[in-house]
C-alpha cells in the first residue's frame, strides 16, 4: 500500500536538531554523570551521584524530559535512551547526541525510528566509513536520513502500539530479574549462610546445627572439602577455520563470548554465527546439548548463560555438561557467587584467561546429595519460569522487529 498524500517525506535534521545546552556546574556541590556506556538500550544504568570537582571535562551537556540520547560511538553498541523524567540533576558527556524533535513529530516516534535495528545498522555504516580511530557519527552525518512522517495524531497512535509491545517485554524482563534475585537469595541461604532446612524442615545452622571447621571455614557436619574437577564435567572448544567457507554459514548453532556480552539473560536462545557439518568435525568437544552451561573464560571472564539449543562452542568458553552432580541450575548460581574466586585463579600476561585445568582445581564445599536434589527441585521451576518468558520476549520482539517498518512506512495503517 502506498502512503497515502497527506504523509510527509522528510529528512531527520528538518523535523529535529542536536541541542548542546550547557549544564551550569557552579554553585552544585554534585550531579549526576551520564557518559556513553551508562545507558543501554533504553535503559539508564545508574542514578549515582559525583562530586562537582571531580566530573571529567566531557561532562558538559544538560538534558531535559523528552530528549533523545544517542550515542556518537558505534551506534551497534544500542546507547540511546528516552529522557521520561526530569532532568535537572543529570549532565551528560559530549559524545552524547542530545536529540530534540521539533513540532512536526512525536519524540516518541523519532525515538522509535531512530532506534529501529535497521536505523542503527545504517548508522553503523555511517560511522565506519568516517575516518578515525573508532566508529563514530555526528548529527550532522545522520541529518539527511530519511523520515516517513504521517500526522501526529496517526504518530501517536503508532507509538501507543509499539509501547504497548515494549512494556509487555519490559515487564517480562523485570519478572526474570527478580526470579533470579529468588534463586540466587535461595542458593546463598541455603549455601553460604547454611540455612537449608533440616530434617525438621528447620534453617540448619540458625536452629543449631553442628557445624565442623574445614580449610575454607565452617561447614555443616556431613559436607566435604574438594575440587570442583570431581563433581562437574566440562568442555572447552575452537573456532573452525573461517579461511574455509565450506565451514561456515551452516544449520549449526556456533557460539563465541560475543553472544553473551550483551545478553541480559540466563538462557542463550540463538548464536550469531551457525557453522555446518564439515566445521563442527573441527571441534573436538562436538555438538554440545541442550542445558549446557557456558561459563567465558576469558576476554572477560564471567560471562554466563545456559544454551537452550545444542551448541558448538570456541576456544573462549569452558562448557559444563548437565546431569553431573551439581547440576548446572547449582553451577550458574554457584560461579554467580563464586566469580571472584574464578578469577582469582586466572592467569595471562596480556589479559586473564581461566583454563580447564586451572578452573578444575578450585575446591569447594560438597553439600550431600540430598540437599542438592531438594534444591534443585526447588529452582527448577523458577529457572524454567524464566525460560519460558524469554521465548515469550523473543516471539514478541520479533513481531515488534516485523510490525515496526510496516507501520512507520504505512504499509500498516492504524485507526485514527
């Protein structure tokens, strides 16, 4: 369907423009500092506030409600967000973008434009092809982009649409924070403040449960002291070849850390890259299954999530097979609250890498099995709660990703 005439065609600097307002510094003992990796899809990272003497010399843009920030540097890397609240306290760094929309459209609606996948990968070209030492665009690159605007009644139902899309996934996203907070606070009463119920169904240590010194301070009588290496399995892998084509471009889910960087969840549901047949006979550890935790070992370490799909991994990852006696629901939470002493046995001089054989030699406590299975039976139905609203998220953002470009092209049309 064609837009029909009463839709405009503009571009983004005659419907918006870059505002630099100063943010007056004198006089404030303190504000809050935004730089460009303190936003993230959407989302302000912290509401930390800095002393006034102490804010680097980037600090010098003030926002106010219904700007659009968006970050000059690598536009892939999703550093935008919506000013929805008042901003008087907030400075931001210069390589912020301080969008302004103007009276022919929505701010909302631009926000959605600008922040569609394929706005951002037009951006990402933009940025690459200018010449300096990282990706970056400025306004002034981006100016000329093309907007199909249709009247702003018809703009603010479009955004009624899409926001409806988006607070239904938030709300699934905060449900899954919160579900794992449940089973990371089960597992740390259970497991570090030995609070398990007893026989009696009582917390074990606070009722007065014996407790025996060991090496790694007091544990429950019954429990033991060993390395990790007895009670887990593990696996490492490789990256085939990408000088050989018939590797790549398969059917077969291939994962490096790079999924996992920006996840935000505990399942992984889909790989960036797929190899085929030919490429996995280049990986020793084969084709890993369903449940298998992945655990990035390096660059950095600490990356976790549980693949939800059989997968090949490379050489960045050490992989934990499910079914062992600590069970992978155990293992995620366990390195959660055990990632320190991870990285603490890490070596590398030119950045920390934990190996298979230096991860196998951590000792841990070993609860008896039984507890272990009561535990287990306890979180599996909080882990697969959460699994099951990310495949709810990936359904609907999909049908947002597809819903998007038909509505802001009026391909769609909304009842006005």
């Amino acid at each position: 369907m064609s837009v029909i005439n009463h839709w405009k065609q503009v571009i983004l600097g005659q419907v918006a423009e870059n505002i630099s307002r100063p943010f007056d510094l004198k006089g404030r003992e303190r504000a809050i500092f935004l730089n460009t990796g303190d936003i993230l899809e959407g989302k302000f990272l912290h509401k930390k506030w800095s002393n006034t003497k102490g804010i680097v010399g980037q600090a010098k843009k003030a926002i106010k409600k219904g700007d659009i920030l968006f970050s000059e540097i690598r536009p892939m890397n999703s550093r935008y967000a919506f000013v929805d609240f008042d901003a008087d306290d907030y400075v931001v760094s210069t390589k912020f973008m301080v969008i302004k929309s103007g009276d022919e459209i929505n701010n909302e609606y631009l926000y959605k434009i600008l922040t569609y996948k394929e706005t951002l990968r037009q951006f990402q070209a933009i940025a690459e092809a200018r010449s300096g030492t990282f990706p970056q665009v400025t306004f002034n690159a981006i100016a000329h982009f093309p907007i199909k605007l249709p009247p702003l009644v018809e703009q603010k139902e479009i955004v009624g649409i899409l926001s409806s899309l988006d607070n239904k996934i938030e709300l699934l996203r905060k449900q899954n924070e919160t579900l794992e907070q449940i089973a990371q606070a089960i597992f740390n009463e259970w497991f570090v403040e030995f609070n398990f119920p007893n026989e009696k169904g009582e917390p074990y240590k606070a009722s007065g449960g014996k407790m025996i010194e060991s090496e790694l301070g007091e544990i429950p009588e019954g429990w033991e002291i060993d390395r990790i290496s007895d009670y887990v399995t593990i696996r490492g892998g490789t990256t085939p070849s990408t000088k050989i084509k018939d590797y790549w471009n398969g059917n077969i889910a291939w994962t490096s850390p790079k999924d996992l960087s920006g996840l935000n969840a505990m399942f992984l549901l889909k790989t960036e890259k797929k190899i085929t047949e030919e490429g996995l006979k280049k990986i020793g550890s084969g084709l890993l299954p369903k449940g298998t935790l992945l655990l990035s070992s390096r660059a950095p370490i600490g990356y976790l999530a549980i693949s939800s799909i059989d997968i090949a991994i490379n050489q960045g990852y050490i992989a934990f097979l499910s079914g062992q006696y600590f069970s992978n629901n155990y293992m995620f939470l366990w390195l959660k609250a055990n990632m320190q002493k991870v990285i603490n046995a890490a070596n590398g001089s030119t950045f920390l890498e934990i190996s298979k054989s230096s991860f196998q030699k951590i000792e841990c406590f070993v609860p008896e099995e039984g507890i272990l299975k009561e535990f287990d039976l306890i979180t599996q139905a909080i882990f697969e709660k959460i699994s099951k609203n990310l495949y709810q998220i990936e359904t609907l953002s999909q049908v947002r990703g597809a819903l998007l470009p038909r509505l802001m092209s009026g391909e769609a049309r909304v009842k006005i």
